[in-house]
C-alpha cells in the first residue's frame, strides 16, 4: 500500500555514513548547518586508496578531525566522529544505533568509482566485500535494534545501464509492465527496474536495490534510494566558508569524475581525454545539488509500509564528447580521442525522469559556463598538485580493452 509522506520539519539526529568522502563530507556540512545533529561514521578508507594509488586529492584537505574542529570555529552546528568500518564491525555498529537512537542514516560508505573496482580481482572483490556487507549489516543492524530509522542511500543511475532503452524515459525505479496469461488477458504491475550494471562497482549498487527491496517489504524499514548522475564541481556554500572545510577533488585515471578530469586537464594544459567516439550520454548533477537532493530526502521521509522511495538524482544529460567540445570552446584546449578502457556501447540515448526532487523544490544547478570557470579556477590554482602519469586512466574491464589501452 502506498502513503504519502510526511514532511519532517524538526531538527532530526543523522548518522552520516561515509561522510569523510567527495559526496559525504559537504552532505554532513550541508545538513549541520541547516540545524540537523549530524554524527559522521567513516573508516577513512578513500584516505588510505589515495596511499595505495600514490595520488592525492588536487585539492589539499585536511584531517577529519581539523575539518570539524574548522567547522565549529566558524560557528556550524559542531559534528561529531566515530572511526568504524561498517563492513566489519557489526556489533559496534548495532551499539552505536542503539546509543544514538539516531532518525535517519545517510549511507555513503561505499567504494565509489567504477574504474578501481575493476582495476583487479582485489580491487573486486574489496568493493563487493564493502559495499555489500556494508549495507547488508546497517539493515540487519536496524531490525535488530528494533529502531524505526529512515534510511537515505547514495545509489547511481548505472544501475538501469546504458544503450538499451531504445529512447524510452527512465522512470523513478519502477517500471510499469503488462504481464500476459495463457488465456490471453493481460494485467498490469510495477516493478523493480530491471537492473544492467556496467561495473563491479555498479553491480553492488543493483545488489543494495535488492537488499532494500527485501528488507523493506519484510521487516518495513524505511528507506529512500537515490540514483545519482555523474557529479561535477567540487564546493558547496558552506564548504567554501574556511579553507580547512575544502572538499576533496580527485583527477586521476580511477577516482576522477569525466567532467572534473576535462576541466582539470584544460587548466594545466592536458589535451582533454575522451574515451571511444565521445558518444556515451550520461546524467549529470553539480554537488551543490547533490547535497540538496539528500537534504530534501531525509526531510520528506516514507511513512512505516511505504515501499521503497527511488528518486533519480540527475539534473541533466550531456554526451560526453559534447561536453569535451563545450570545455575545449571554453579553455583553448584540445581533445584527444583515445581507446576506451571500459566495455560498453559506443554510443548511447539517455533520457531520465526526474520529476520528483523538482516536485520537492529542488531549483537544478545546470552546466554554465560561469561555474565550468569557476572549477578550472580551482584546478588551475592547485595545478602544481598535479601528478600528469596519473590522469590516463588505465583501469581496463576486459583483456580486449586492456591491450587496446596498452598500444
């Protein structure tokens, strides 16, 4: 049966997880500083891949805990921290659930970037161990506690896949389909979008949509599945307010986001690297909206037996190659087609419903050349930070495209 929501205007108490990471940290600034009482949970494991990758984020940033020490100087609603691996440490994690009696949890603490997770048969199999057991565990740990907690998670639009919608509109999650009998009638019902990942990383986003279906149907947790576009830009308004609050901007071959690494590369002169034809489409969103989109989510949460609310956290779509030619028309710069290390269609439609966060009052944040500027402002400031032999990406999904990146 379905209800509607119902708009949550107090303050709530968040348990923010991941919120060290690109998309955690300005979410956890973002809704301390509407109010909220927002603890972060983080393993601080994207810190320690930069180690293993000897990369650095181009922006310098600080300790979690100078950045919640800034936080607070500056006059925020001060956050706390607890160092816990979600994926591992199930017990502590059911205690601090049942401590913090917390409203809302916000998951994040996921392996986030399709290239690392396909990097190798380790880089594999630690994004599945991490972000399936991750989720699974948070859902366990909910039933058990016996806590009625909304949870928000940061999903991706790859879970619909790409190249095979033949123009059709990506609907919110479910797809409303004819299922014919043998006496010939036909009845109508939704279901769970079927699932197309593109990567190992995507494959355990498709695999948290399960978890959420069965957990929601059988012991009624409250949950909201955000299905996020590729994000661009790097600082939001509250992150900006002291440099010690800077968010992390990653480049690099696996880590770096397509519309970021084009505009890093112009500021420092690298031709920008396209991929195939360029004619991949992809849904996009600026992390401002990103951080919006969370904050409407956990303030318009499901009421107890709604199924499981699936937004699409897109604000527009852009070919890839378009988007090249728009940055090069912008910057000077060249555009460098190169083999595609990832084993998808070479080109594709892609168009996405996203009536309902527009519903909620979100005001998108669309692709202007004012704030492209703004973000080569940023890479050009940090360009000395800039490791060049870890821009190509190298990543390769299959032998087939490791050879021809190889060449």
């Amino acid at each position: 049966m379905e209800h509607g929501s119902v708009r949550q205007e107090t303050v709530v108490k968040v348990l923010v997880l991941g919120g060290d990471g690109f998309c955690g940290w300005p979410c956890a600034v973002n809704l301390a500083d509407q109010g909220h009482d927002v603890l972060i949970v983080d393993n601080l494991s994207r810190r320690k891949i930069d180690i293993d990758l000897e990369v650095e984020s181009l922006t310098p940033i600080t300790s979690i805990g100078d950045r919640l020490k800034a936080w607070s100087e500056i006059g925020g609603t001060p956050m706390r921290f607890v160092h816990m691996d979600i994926a591992h440490e199930y017990q502590r994690l059911l205690d601090l659930l049942l401590e913090e009696k917390p409203d809302s949890v916000v998951h994040f603490a996921e392996q986030r970037a399709a290239p690392y997770s396909m990097k190798s048969s380790a880089t594999k199999r630690y994004t599945v161990d991490n972000n399936v057991n991750g989720t699974h565990n948070l859902l366990a740990a909910i039933v058990e506690s016996t806590l009625d907690i909304h949870v928000v998670h940061l999903g991706t639009m790859g879970v619909y896949g790409y190249g095979s919608h033949r123009g059709a509109t990506i609907p919110e999650g479910y797809l409303k389909v004819e299922v014919p009998q043998p006496d010939g009638s036909r009845f109508e019902e939704e279901i769970l979008h079927p699932a197309s990942p593109g990567s190992v990383y995507h494959m355990t986003k498709t695999l948290d949509q399960l978890l959420f279906l069965y957990y929601n149907k059988n012991d009624q947790v409250r949950i909201t599945d955000l299905h996020q576009g590729i994000v661009w830009g790097t600082n939001t308004e509250a992150t900006d307010r002291d440099p010690r609050l800077t968010n992390r901007f990653d480049y690099d071959g696996d880590y770096g986001t397509v519309l970021n690494r084009f505009l890093m590369q112009a500021a420092i002169g690298y031709p920008l690297t396209v991929h195939g034809t360029g004619g991949q489409t992809r849904a996009f969103i600026h992390i401002r909206d990103s951080v919006r989109c969370v904050q409407l989510a956990l303030e318009n949460p499901p009421v107890k037996g709604e199924r499981v609310k699936i937004f699409n956290q897109m604000t527009e779509s852009h070919q890839v190659g378009e988007l090249a030619k728009k940055v090069a028309a912008l910057t000077g710069s060249k555009v460098n087609n190169l083999p595609n290390p990832r084993n998808e269609a070479v080109e594709n439609d892609l168009i996405v419903d996203n009536r309902c966060f527009i519903e909620l009052g979100l005001n998108p944040t669309t692709l202007d050349d004012g704030l492209l500027k703004e973000v080569v402002e940023i890479a050009t400031r940090y360009a000395d930070r800039c490791d060049r032999n870890r821009i190509l990406c190298t990543s390769a999904w299959t032998k087939t495209q490791a050879q021809a990146i190889s060449t």
